[in-house]
C-alpha cells in the first residue's frame, strides 16, 4: 500500500494509548485498530479531523505517501 | 430490520422451494427408474409412475435412445440439484445484512445450473426432434426436458443479478474497512 498510516508513532509521541485516543475521538477500538494496522480502505474527512484535534497534529503527520 | 411481511414471504418461499425440491427428486429418481425398466424389462414400463416408454426407440436405435435418456436425466437431475441450492441459499440468507461472499457464489451457482438446464434443454429439444415422428411422444418427452427458453433467459437474469450482488459485496466490504 502507497500510504502508510503513522497513527502509532503520533500515539506515541503524544503518549497515548488506542482506549484514550478511541474515547475521545468517539471512534470504536475495533475501527480504529483497522485504521492504526492499516487495514482501511477509506478514512472520513470527519474522523481524519477529529483524530487530528485530538492529537494535535496535521493529516500529514498521519498519512504518508511512499512511493 | 426484516418486516413481518418479507419474514413470512420468506418462510412461504422456504416450504415452496422444499417442495419443488422434493418433487423434483421423485420426478428424477422415476425418469431412473423408468430408464432402468425400458433397458432391462420393457413390459414393466406403462405400469411405472412416468409411464414414458421408449422401448420402441431402444429396439430400433439404441443411439437415439441413450441420447434421449441422457438429456431427459440429466435435465431432470440438474433441476434438483438447482433447487438443492435455492434451498440452502434461502436457509443461509440474512435478509438484514445479505451482502456476504457465499451468498454470492451461491447466486452465481445457481445462474450457471439455471443456464446449462436451458442449453441441455434446447440441444435436447433440437435433437429429439429427427428421432420422433410420433408428435404426442415427443411433446411428452419436450415436457421432462422444460422449457429451455425460459430457463435460458432466468439464467442470464441470475447470472447479472449475480454479479450486481457481487458488487454489493465488494462495496459492503469496502464499507466496513472505512473508519
């Protein structure tokens, strides 16, 4: 897959666990397990903002394109 | 959710199917039956349940006989097998998530037996048709192979709906890994 998702490095350099970050960005543990292995086929602009309010960081921080 | 009216149109379509199903495997095992009589004792046959005889056809041209025997059977087995998967498609089916892999194969499936009834059908129908002079035998003959056409036309009918369903799938599955 051409885009990785770095969710687990931004977890971890806020130093957040997948319960914290799951409760306050109102997402289910099991999607965003999906989301943080890379299994996704599709992230929601809705989730991609939240997911950034929470952490503090830009979509770019998240998603990576490797060529 | 599934409504009270799609629940028991359901059900009503479950006893039908095992009917068909029921019925189309005695019809299947009598044509046997019978094959087996017109081969071994022909005197026996217009005392069977399909009182089809066409000892006259063996003793004339074993050829034309076999080849008659093996479309009516194999039709006739094929209809029962056809319905065998209608029924575990409709045990196996959830009308409030139906979007699943083997539902699909199942669907497909059963548009590739509806089709190669039908073509097994129309072969038959054009190739009886030099056999038999006799015009109430070959309509009582035209009646074990079906109507062809229209199984030929259910089949195509199946075979697109079959891969719209597969598209759903894909798309539900797409769905599911969307966060």
């Amino acid at each position: 897959m051409a885009i990785i998702v770095n969710l687990d490095v931004m977890m971890a350099k806020r130093k957040m666990s997948l319960n914290e970050l799951s409760e306050k960005v109102g997402l289910t543990l099991s999607n965003l397990s999906i989301l943080k292995t890379g299994k996704a086929k599709a992230i929601r602009f809705s989730t991609l903002e939240a997911i950034c309010k929470v952490l503090d960081c830009q979509p770019g921080d998240i998603l990576e394109f490797v060529d | 959710m599934m409504s009270k009216a799609n629940n028991f149109i359901f059900i009503v379509l479950k006893i039908i199917a095992w009917v068909i199903f029921v019925g189309l495997c005695i019809e299947a095992a009598a044509l046997l039956v019978n094959f087996i009589f017109a081969v071994f004792n022909p005197e026996l046959v217009s005392r069977l349940y399909q009182k089809m005889d066409l000892s006259d056809l063996y003793k004339n041209n074993k050829w034309a006989f076999y080849q008659t025997y093996l479309f009516i059977l194999s039709t006739a087995i094929l209809k029962a097998v056809l319905f065998y998967w209608v029924i575990k498609l409709l045990h196996k089916l959830n009308l409030s998530s139906p979007f699943t892999e083997s539902v699909s194969k199942q669907i497909i499936q059963i548009s590739y037996y509806t089709l190669v009834i039908g073509l097994l059908g129309l072969i038959g129908h054009e190739s009886i048709k030099k056999f038999f002079i006799n015009p109430d035998l070959r309509y009582e003959i035209r009646t074990f192979l079906g109507d062809s056409e229209a199984f030929i036309l259910m089949g195509a009918v199946i075979y697109i709906i079959a891969v719209i369903f597969k598209k759903g799938v894909a798309l539900q599955h797409e769905n599911e890994l969307t966060v």
